[in-house]
C-alpha cells in the first residue's frame, strides 16, 4: 500500500499502488468516479494484489492541490470499502426484508 512519503506530483500526475487485500476493486472504481470532477483516475491492470493508479490532473493545478486531493481520494477509499464491508455484512438481512415487504402486495405468489 502506498504511504504519503511515497506520493509524488511529476508532470501533472500522482502516482500509487493499492493492495487488494485491503480494498475491493468495487471500492477504489466508486472513489475514483466520485472524485472525476478533480482528477483522472486511471486503474492499471491488477498484477497479484496490487494495482496501480494514476491520478492525472489539469494543468493549472498545484503540487500542493494534487496532493490534498489525492489524500481525500484515500478518504474516500476507506469510506467505499466500508460501506461495501456493511453490504456484504447485510445482504442476507435486505434481502429477508425486501421478501417479506414484497410477500405483503401481492407480487410475490405464494403457492
């Protein structure tokens, strides 16, 4: 996993490397849509459990800008991942109450 001492702005971009056994691929997807208004983000090709990540950003922005957004993009991160732990944690239960909500109109016959 990339720390900050690792991230560096060169030639418009930041680059890192996340380690999937810590985020889900699903996680770091949402984080980098939600953050397409600041930056690219560009996913290499997963090797192991690692992949690499690009953040490409406009050509205006600072060093400083770059990396401050690529630190909230790591919030970001942590926050997907944990609703994605809590939908996994819960699927069973949303899918017992969906049921039962859909047993009650009709929708669903019962034989």
């Amino acid at each position: 996993m990339t720390t900050d001492t690792d991230l560096t702005f060169r030639d418009g971009a930041v680059q890192a490397v996340l380690d999937l056994r810590v985020y889900r691929l699903a996680a770091i997807q949402k984080s980098a849509y939600r953050f397409a208004d600041r930056c690219t983000a560009v996913l290499g090709s997963p090797d192991a459990d690692r992949i690499p990540i690009r953040f490409l950003f406009a050509p205006a922005v600072t060093e400083q800008h770059a990396l401050e957004t690529v630190r909230l993009f790591f919030q970001e991160l942590l926050d997907q991942e944990l609703r994605e732990q809590v939908g996994d944690e819960t699927r069973a239960l949303r899918a017992l109450i969906v049921a039962q909500a859909f047993s009650r109109t009709g929708l669903i016959r019962q034989d």
